[in-house]
C-alpha cells in the first residue's frame, strides 16, 4: 500500500503546503539566526518529493540532497524534530548532529540527505541491492540534481543498478540550474539520455503536477517492485528561492526576474489546491498552520547539545568483524 498520508488529493494538497510552509518558517529562522549557516530552499519545488513518495510504501526507502527537507516531510518525518534537527537541538532527528543537508530517519526509511552533489545514488543502489537479496519487495528512491548529471558516482551506481537490476527509482530534480550554472550550459545530451545508455527506462514529467509525477513514479515504482529494473525519472520543476540563504548575501543575479515569474505562476500549491473545495483547502491550511506552531514550540524547547558530547557518534561502535577477519 502506498502511504496513508498521501493516498489521496487532499492528504497530497496537505503534505505540499507542509513543505512550502515549513520552509518558510525555516527562511524566518535563518534570518534570526536560530538556524546558523542557513538551508537550501525547496520552495517551487514540492510536487516532486509529494509525487514521487505517494508512489512509495512504509517500507520503501529513499536518499536526499542538500535540499532535502522536502523529501524527508513526505516520507512522514515529524515536522517539530525536523526543525529542531534544523535549530541544532538535542531532540532533532539526529540529535542536532545532521542540521540541514544530513537529516535521516531510519524508522521511516529516509537513510539520509546528502551535501555531497549525487553520493545519495549509491547508497540507494546499495539499500535496494540488499532488499532484492533479502527477497523484500522494496523499493528505494534517490533524489538528485540536474547538478548531479556530470558526476561520476551517479553514472557508476546508474551502472550497477542496471547490471543487478536493482528496485531503484532515480530522480532527477531538474530545476535549471546547477547552483547558479543553466543546465543547458553543463550537460551534454540529456538527463533520460544517461540513465538509458545503461539500458535503464527513463521518462521526462512536468515536475510543477504533483498528479503527473504521482502517476509516473507509480508505474517504474510497480515495475522495479515486481523485478523488472530501476527507473529514471527526470522532473522539470523550479525553485523559487535562491540555490542557499546565503545567496541573498552575494546579491547574485543570474536569473531574469520575468524568468521567476513565469515560473512562480504554475506554483505547484496552486494547481493541487484547484483540485479541491475552498473550504477543503482553508481547513488543510489552518491544520497545518497549527501544525508547525506546535513544532516550533517543541523545536525552541529542545535544549542544545553539551559541548562535553562533541565527540560522541563520531566512530560507529560495537562493529562485529567476518570469521576470519584479522583485527
């Protein structure tokens, strides 16, 4: 089954407007300085993580970017611990020690966001290896960038993946521009192009229709679920924002502001909320709304971490070696 929060219209139209203000409020945050050193914005962007983790059960797993937060709310993170993983407190959802670009949630099948461009490939190809060896029918998505397109690690785990047919869904987050660089101006071919000189089916959705991307990672979901070989998913989307807080600092200028208007009239939020009644939409609002006040509250009441514990978690712990391995 896929998740209980995103099986249908509204729950999908809810989860959208989490994100959207969820990172609004993070924005707000960055600005006061109870987030120090700042996000990377997945405003414009939400229709991609919605979509694509409606077509995910409890038990399938997913990797992340540095523009994660999107993908870890729709795979059912707790909004107050992710904040407070955000704030650098204790009752994050690694304990303040992750911050923005590494938040993960085992129990949830998040295995973690990512600062390095594309190193989330990998480890999905690894996760849906083991799964495939173990005999669960598991499926495990790993986002990217178009920024990813060019790195090595990707093109090795689009390999690996494809030799072992791996139940791995890749999605390419393609939002123009790898921090300030057009994608046209750094990939030669196209995104669908790499992923099927591995012999690996790939499609191009409009990444601004939560629906289209639902539908569309449905079918390779199905498909790798029942043994068939991982998918590629290129999704056109935009982000609103700048690439990191920190851009407004830089006063950088590389996108046309009729460029960010065209954009922002097909927010996402909007046309997901079409599909609803105004009275729907204005109480999802108003929950949500109430939703992240309380997780604001429990995130600024979460005590920072004791200097004295720096050094824990560091080293993994309680290692057990192969028979015959010499220590």
């Amino acid at each position: 089954m896929s998740l209980p929060h995103l099986a249908d219209r509204a729950g999908r139209y809810r989860a959208m407007r989490l994100i959207r203000s969820f990172e609004e409020l993070a924005l707000e945050w960055v600005r006061s300085g109870l987030i120090v050193g700042g996000t990377h914005p997945y405003i414009g962007q939400e229709a991609v993580a919605v979509g694509v983790c409606a077509a995910l059960t409890a038990d399938d797993q997913l990797t992340s970017t540095h523009r994660g937060h999107g993908h870890v709310l729709a795979k059912g993170a707790d909004p107050g611990r992710l904040l407070a993983e955000l704030a650098g407190r204790v009752d994050g959802l690694n304990r303040g020690r992750g911050g923005s670009m590494h938040a993960a949630d085992f129990s949830l099948g998040i295995l973690g966001a990512n600062g390095i461009v594309g190193a989330g490939a990998p480890i999905a190809v690894g996760a849906a290896w083991a799964a495939q060896r173990q005999g669960r029918p598991r499926v495990v998505a790993s986002f990217f960038g178009d920024g990813a397109l060019n790195q090595g690690v990707l093109l090795e785990a689009l390999n690996l993946a494809s030799i072992w047919r791996a139940p791995a869904l890749f999605v390419c987050e393609n939002n123009g521009y790898a921090t300030t660089l057009p994608t046209g101006a750094a990939v030669g071919g196209s995104a669908c192009g790499r992923a099927e000189a591995f012999g690996i089916p790939a499609e191009t959705v409009d990444g601004m229709d939560v629906e289209a991307v639902r539908a569309a990672a449905q079918r390779m979901a199905e498909r790798a679920r029942a043994g068939g070989g991982p998918g590629f998913l290129e999704c056109l989307t935009y982000r609103f924002e700048a690439h990191h807080t920190m851009e407004r600092r830089f006063r950088l200028s590389y996108r046309a502001p009729q460029e960010v208007a065209a954009w922002r009239e097909r927010d996402p939020l909007a046309s997901a909320a079409a599909a609803l009644s105004p009275a729907e939409v204005a109480e999802i609002d108003a929950d949500v709304s109430q939703l992240l006040s309380s997780a604001a509250g429990f995130a600024l009441a979460s005590a920072e971490p004791d200097p004295a514990t720096a050094d824990d978690h560091l080293y993994a712990s309680g290692l057990r070696p192969r028979s015959g391995a010499a220590l």
